[in-house]
C-alpha cells in the first residue's frame, strides 16, 4: 500500500509539471522526502537533474545525499552563484531543515530557474525516514557554467564518445575525470583541432565528472553518464 501511495503521489507531481511545461511557466512545488525519494529514482540517468544543497560547506561535509552540489544560502556570493547555474535542469533543493531551501527554491523560482522541487524537513527528515547519505569530501563541482569549448559526445556515453574542442580553441586542454564519488578515474590532453577518448569503454556504467583545464585554470565542469 504505502508503494501505490508513492507511485501515485509522484504520478500527480508528473501531471503537475507537465502541465506547468505546457504553460511555460516556471515550476515549483514542495514535496516530502517520500516524494523526493521517488524522484531521485526517477532521474538516476538523467543529465538534466541536479540536487542542490543548500546548507554551509560544513554542514554538506557531515552528511549529504549522494550526487548533490552545494551552495550555500548564508554566503554573500549565494544570488551570483545561483546565476551559474543552468536554469533549464530540474532541481531539487534541500537543506537542513527546510527553512534556506524554501527560501532559495522561491529566488530560483523568481530568477527563471524552470522546474523547482523544495524538499520540506530538510536533511533532518530524510534521515529520519531512512534514506542514506554519505560523507567525506565534496566530490567535483559540475553545474556551473563557462565558456570553455570542450564536449563529450554523445552523451549517454557509446563506444564512439570522444571529447571534441571547439574550433575556436587555440590552446591545448588538460581534462580530469572522477568518479561519482570523487575519485579520479582518469586523465588526457587535447591539442587543439584534435579530439580524445579516455578509456570509458573499461569503466563500469555509472555516472562520471570531468574538469578542463586551461592553462592549468579550471574552465569548464560536465557530467557523463554510463
């Protein structure tokens, strides 16, 4: 029973996007973490879903749901930070308790971010029912964007995915891949014109980062799914 709950109140925040997309208007609604859980399932391969934390560094370090980003609402650079990131990705947003994340997931909403979920009860309520989360570092960083001219493609990765460089890039690339978790997994240079493959045909499917460096300066963060 309580899974029938689960699968039809998801089914109802469904409609309800569907028909906010249709309209065109931005999206938000508060959900539980029965719901968020649900969600996060759904979205596990998706490119264009992001969890956005939105506690202090140290309180993302304690104890986070995995994939998530951070951005702290206290920080005085909090609005330009936001301003990074993609505002056409669907968003979950939660923080300890759920009082920051309304409060940022309202600024999204009213800054043109499309599609907002607020988690309600936080960090705290989603432990409390059960749900994991892990600690340590903070992982790579991949949601801000940049105007450096590095893709992967295609993306879900096949045998054929290759890092292509824009035809404006002048100067050779250094690219790090991780792990979800963080982990390097792997490292190239692109000199420009060329292209390069890094061995993903041996890595296990998941979900993987890369950061380009230029000039030994972090330009660009991406995500490659598995």
């Amino acid at each position: 029973m309580k899974k029938l709950r689960t699968i039809l109140s998801f089914a109802l925040l469904c409609l309800a996007i569907s028909s906010s997309m249709a309209q065109n208007d931005p999206f938000l609604l508060t959900i539980n973490v029965n719901q968020a859980d649900s969600i996060i399932k759904v979205y596990s391969d998706s490119s264009n879903f992001v969890i956005l934390d939105v506690r202090t560094p140290a309180e993302f370090e304690t104890g986070r749901i995995e994939t998530a980003i951070n951005r702290d609402f206290y920080n005085s650079g909090f609005n330009d930070s936001l301003a990074k990131l993609d505002k056409n990705l669907v968003y979950l947003v939660y923080c300890h308790s759920g009082g920051r994340s309304n409060a940022a997931s309202n600024k999204m909403r009213d800054t043109g971010f499309k599609y907002v979920y607020n988690m309600s009860g936080g960090i705290t309520a989603w432990i409390g029912a059960g749900y994991p989360v892990v600690t340590g570092g903070t992982g790579v960083d991949i949601m801000e964007t940049s105007m450096a001219g590095v893709q992967f493609y295609p993306n879900p990765a096949t045998i054929d995915s290759r890092f292509y460089l824009s035809a404006d890039t002048k100067a050779s690339v250094r690219i790090i891949i991780y792990s979800q978790i963080g982990q390097k997994v792997s490292e190239l240079t692109i000199e420009p014109g060329e292209s390069g493959e890094f061995g993903h045909q041996k890595l296990s499917n998941g979900l993987y980062f890369y950061q380009v460096f230029d000039n030994e300066k972090l330009s660009q963060t991406g995500k490659i799914i598995k």
